[in-house]
C-alpha cells in the first residue's frame, strides 16, 4: 500500500479524526490507499474556506474560465490510462468501461469550454418607452457535491465542471471506497490553474457529511447541494435543502425498464439487455432492472439472453470481460440481501446464484478472494414482487411479459423511479407511444438502458430525482441564478403596468355583408 489520501481545503491537507482503507474488490486484502476522514466542522469548514475564494473566482471573466476547463480536459486526455487503470484497481470496473468513463470527464470539458462564451443572457423589449430590460446568469456561490463510487470520475465531472465554469467554489465528498481515483482526478483538476480554495475535496463517511452540510447551510455557505446516490439518502437530502429554502440537484437510483416488441430484433435486445443488465456487474443507475417481454416472443427473447449470458466473461477487470467484482464488501453483502427477494414462483433461468466461489464456480473461475458473483436472470417476476418493485444494484435481471403497448408502459412505470428505459421494436408508433407514456428521463429506442452522451440531459423523476438534470446545457440552471434588469432613461418614473401607453382599437367593427347575385 503506497497511498496516503487526506482531504484538501483551501490548497491545504485538513486534519483526519479516522481512517479508511479502500481496498481492491477483486483482491480485498490489497490495500489501494488509506483514507483519512475528515468531520463534520471540517466540512463545515471548507464550505466556509470556498465561499472566500468564490468570490475572486466569479471575478475571473468567463471565457477564461473556459480556458480553465479546456485545460482539465487535455490534463485529463493526457493521463487517460493512468486513471482508468487506478479506477479499475479500486473498483473493480473493467479496464475498457473504465477508459470511456475517464473519456467522459474530456467530452464534458470539451462540451463546456466553448459555454464559458455563450453563458448567455438576453435583451428583452419593454413595454415603456426609452428603457431596457436585460437578463443574466450569475454563478449561485458554493456547490456541494457528493457524488457515489460506482463512476468515481465520470459523474463527478459532470457536477464540477458547469459548476467551475459558471463562476461557483465547489466542496466535493466523493465515496470513500473510490477515494483514490477521486483524489487523482482533483490533482488533475487543480493543476489546471485552479485557484486554491476554488475546488476542495473532502473525505468523510455520511454521518459527517449529512451533519457538516446541515452546519453549512445553517451558516448560508452553500448555495446548491448536488446528489448522486440512493433515492433513500436523496430524500434526506432534499429535505434538508427544503429547509433552507434550496432545491437540490438528485440524480438517484433507477428500476430501468426494457420492453420488447413482438416486431423487435430479438438478437439485438438480447445483447442490449446483457450490456445494461450486467455490465460493470449490474451496479449503474441506469442498469435494467426488469425486462418486459411480449408474451408472444418471450420463449425465444430468453433463450437468447440465458445463451448470451453464459458466453460472457466474468472475471479479472484487467481483462477483457463483461463484469468485475462488486464494488465494495458492502455492496456485496446488500447484493445478498436482494438474491433472497427470488420467491417460489420465480425461475433462475441463468444458473448458479450467489458469490463465485471454489465450490460455486463459473465455469473455470472460481473468484478467488474477490466479490465475484454470478449473474443472474430471474424469469417469472410479478408486479408486486420486490424484485420487479425495489432497485436492485448488482448482476440480477428481472423478466415479465406484456399483452399490449398500453399495459407495458404501466408495467415501466409501476415501480415508481424515473430514470432510464429502452424500447426494442421496428415501429415507429410504438417508440413514440412509448417514449409519450414512459416516466423515464431518458428513453432509448433499440438501445440499452445504459449509455449517456455529454451534450444530452442526465436525469430521472421520482424515486429517481426531483427533475432536475445534469450534462449539456441543461445543467447551468443548476449552477446558474437568472437575473432581471431594467435600465430606464427616460428621466421620470415609469410605473409597469400603469404608465403603458394604450392603443384602442374598435372591436365593434364588422365587415359589411356582400351577397352573391
């Protein structure tokens, strides 16, 4: 072990009153970093050391704080492998899904490098003679950011980036289990240029963050929350936000639905619901949770999967394989919890259930001491089950069937979450009836659940988010407040909506009637 991580506030090393090891999910004995945790005043206390230095960076015009942003994107391009290669020893996500998320963090920064020109506002007529309306955005001050460890550097740079851009200090909390690849991109980030105190990276289990962000918005130092992780903590956290009048931004869980047409390209979904079902080993919000099958081709849609499935590779994230390791033992003893949701009338149609072990192989693989465990697909999932209702994150795909369009929509929808779905079919009126009917945030058309490019909203409704949105252009609402303006010159007092002059037409007027010989 070689790694030594503290938190950074204000350019600085902030003490650490405990410690945490995050380890390798694939080699759990082997140590990737020790992690000191901070608490919740010194939480508190970078919340306090960011709005200071918030104020000198929103002075910094904006296009060259794109020039910033266009730094971290080539910083990050240059040490591409490095970090991918640090993501996938700390959790477990294979090598190749873990270099396209690092490309993720350059496509977000090459999207918002340009935005530092065109944070646009408007002129706006009046409604008054010789006066000016005009509309601005201005940076909102400090942004917490507390982000999950599935996509370590991917869905934080999402949050970051606009949020640097447009002018705001961030705090950001990344998951402990991730804190080495979190800590490499912040190097990353601040040998950009960024000022010290502009981005701190704060390292603390839950019960410090939640108490230390409670203490900060008490003391009115943050100025918007972003949220990556479960809905249940998402609540909490919206709750608290509420409290002191803020909307934050939740990018929650997902029970993400994929329906497959009678007219679909059967082959073509089964390869889609492998990819969103049980890459990175099922542990994406926006993995498939249930596959919604028309009864008429559900036979030959499983078959298809069940045969897919055992083709993959599960195994060794250096390699070339379909899924890793759980993340994190925690996440793999939850993951155990879900396996006893499989009821009687239920049918594992994939095989072995449970961890990879050396009396419950895979094939050859025997997982050694990582938390390897089998995919799964369970056939025969009721509404109602907990299996089709509740998240499940981890390698365990649910499967149904539907009679018409009209009662697959209200099967998507029953479980409540919001996120991500995808539709299999050659129609174009189904897609559309789907993608009108759907609650999904994002809806794919002979795609996987999974997939999200930099320039398109990212976002779920429900139990998956409040509607707000990251990515694209969307999101500098997040980080943005609007501002109105009106100059007037005429010398006097213009009183709107009373002093507006006021043409008055004849509405009594009709046209003379003619009659045709």
């Amino acid at each position: 072990m070689s790694r030594q991580i503290m938190s950074v506030v204000g350019g600085k090393e902030a003490a650490s009153t405990a410690t945490y090891d995050s380890t390798n999910p694939a080699r759990p004995g082997e140590v990737v970093a020790r992690v000191g945790l901070a608490d919740a005043a010194t939480f508190a206390a970078a919340c306090r050391t960011a709005a200071e230095a918030q104020r000198e960076w929103a002075k910094v015009p904006a296009p060259v704080r794109g020039r910033v942003i266009a730094s971290i994107g080539r910083l990050v391009e240059a040490n591409a492998e490095a970090l991918a290669r640090l993501v996938t020893e700390e959790i477990g996500k294979p090598y190749a899904e873990a270099l396209g998320e690092v490309r993720e963090i350059v496509d977000t920064c090459d999207f918002f490098l340009g935005e530092g020109r065109r944070l646009y506002g408007q002129t706006v007529p009046s409604e008054m003679p010789d006066k000016n309306l005009f509309t601005f955005r201005n940076p909102v001050g400090v942004a917490a950011v507390i982000t999950a460890g599935n996509f370590p550097v991917a869905v934080p740079s999402w949050y970051l980036v606009p949020a640097l851009l447009c002018g705001n200090a961030v705090v950001w909390k990344p998951a402990e289990y991730a804190a080495a690849s979190a800590h490499a991109m912040f190097q990353l980030f601040t040998a950009a240029g960024l000022p010290d105190g502009v981005l701190n990276v704060l390292f603390a289990d839950g019960a410090e963050t939640f108490a230390g962000l409670e203490r900060a918005l008490g003391e009115g130092t943050v100025h918007k929350v972003g949220f990556t992780g479960s809905s249940e903590v998402g609540r909490r956290i919206g709750e608290l936000t509420g409290r002191h009048m803020q909307s934050a931004c939740l990018e929650l869980g997902g029970k993400n639905p994929m329906v497959i047409m009678p007219d679909a390209d059967l082959d073509l979904a089964a390869e889609g619901a492998l990819f969103s079902g049980f890459g990175t080993a099922g542990q994406r919000c926006t993995s498939l949770g249930t596959a919604i099958v028309h009864e008429s081709v559900h036979d030959a849609f499983v078959e298809r999967l069940v045969r897919a499935l055992a083709a993959a590779t599960v195994g060794d994230p250096t390699g070339d394989v379909l899924a890793g390791p759980l993340l994190d033992r925690k996440f793999a003893d939850r993951y155990e919890e879900y396996l006893t949701w499989i009821q009687p009338h239920h049918t594992v149609v994939s095989g072995p259930v449970g961890r990879i072990t050396k009396d419950n192989p895979r094939g050859g693989f025997d997982g050694g001491e990582g938390l390897y465990y089998h995919p799964v697909v369970v056939d025969g999932v009721r509404p109602g089950d907990r299996l089709f209702m509740e998240e499940t994150f981890g390698p365990i795909v649910g499967v149904t069937t539907f009679a018409t369009l009209d009662e697959a929509v209200e099967l998507a929808n029953l479980p409540g979450y919001g996120l991500s779905s995808s539709i299999y079919t050659s129609d174009a009126r189904s897609a559309f009836r789907f993608r009108e009917g759907v609650s999904a945030g994002m809806v794919s058309v002979n795609n996987s659940t999974s997939g999200a490019e930099a320039h398109l909203p990212f976002g779920g409704n429900g139990k998956s988010g409040n509607g707000s949105r990251q990515s694209g252009m969307w999101v500098l609402d997040q980080f943005t407040r609007w501002q109105a303006m009106n100059w007037d010159h005429s010398g006097q007092l213009q009183k709107a909506q009373m002093d507006v002059a006021e043409i008055v037409p004849d509405l009594d007027f009709r046209l003379a009637e003619t009659r045709l010989p």
